[in-house]
C-alpha cells in the first residue's frame, strides 16, 4: 500500500471527514481477501503514527517503519467499514 495522506483540509480538530485513514486501510484490506492475499497489507509509516497506526488499525511493525496488517486485524477493519463483505 503506498503512503495514505489526509488533504491538508482533514487534519487537526477542525477536519472535515474522520476515519480516512481507517477506510482507506479496510478497502485495501478488502481487496487484498478479494486477490487471495489473505487480507494483507503492508505500508511505510511516518515514525510519529506508528503507535497510532498499531492501535487505531492493528497494524505489526515488521522492521523500522514498515508496518504490516495481518488476516486477523484485517478481518477486524473490514467487517467494520464494509458490513456486507464475507470473507
């Protein structure tokens, strides 16, 4: 998955969508079950979100700042953002 950025106009207290960041990582998740990938995913994170990202998304750190989601927290974020899909 390539880097996932908010616009400039959804951040801080005032943004306009919340929850991004967690549907952009379902969708992908999703696609990925879709593919026979397992739902699996793996990105680069910025060093300061990678506590966010492991408790927001359930996201592993596989080495420095490369972060993975495996099937399980896939599961987890997909049935959360797409209540149709079945794996």
């Amino acid at each position: 998955m390539p880097l996932i950025e908010n616009a400039p106009h959804n951040f801080g207290k005032s943004k306009q969508y919340y929850g991004v960041a967690g549907n952009l990582t379902a969708f992908a998740c999703k696609r990925s079950f879709e593919l026979g990938y397992e739902g699996e995913v793996a990105f680069e994170s910025k060093t300061q979100l990678i506590e966010h990202y492991q408790t927001s998304l359930g996201a592993g750190v596989l080495m420095v700042r490369r972060m993975a989601i495996l099937t399980a927290e896939a599961q987890k974020l997909v049935s959360l953002y797409f209540k149709d899909f079945r794996v």
